[in-house]
C-alpha cells in the first residue's frame, strides 16, 4: 500500500489528550531549539487551516496548545529576561 494512500484513508480526530500532548510537545521543542519559535507559528496555522473537522474545533484546540506551550516555555524566558535583560538571548546571541 502507498504510504499517501494510507495517509489519505486514515483521517486524523481532534481531540482533547492530543491537544494537552501538542502543547507538551510544542514547549519542548521550543526550549530544545529557541530558534522553533519560527515554526511554531507556521506549523499552528497549517493545522488549524488544513486539519481535519470543525474550524471552531481545531481553533479552540490550537489556542489550548498555545496556551500550555506558552505556560511551560515562559518561566524560562522570564528567568532570561530577569537575570540577562533579554528573554531572547539565545536566538539574539547567534
């Protein structure tokens, strides 16, 4: 079978423990690689434009990976910020 093929047979299903493990995800990826920041944003809004289901659905779902990639990634840029005076130092110093 045709890895596309299969692709488009298997349509993937928003849900709520997939969202909660997009935001873990998301976080992480940023704090691995400050530079991810610029990803990020493309890659949220292909899925909620391309996604599968409700708009309304894959909308709210997204904001939720926001919110809890942006509540795991901060305290370290405010620790950044506090101690360097800049919370994007590692992307600035390169």
């Amino acid at each position: 079978m045709c890895p596309s093929t299969s692709a488009r047979t298997t349509r993937w299903r928003p849900s709520w423990p997939w969202t909660i493990a997009g935001g873990v995800l998301a976080a992480g990826a940023v704090l691995t690689r400050v530079t991810l920041l610029s990803l990020a944003g493309p890659a949220i809004v292909l899925v909620v434009l391309a996604g599968g289901g409700v708009l309304r659905v894959r909308a709210a779902q997204m904001c939720v990976v926001v919110a809890i990639a942006v509540g795991l990634a901060s305290p370290y840029f405010v620790n950044c910020w506090r101690v360097h005076g800049d919370a994007l130092l590692a992307v600035n110093y390169h």
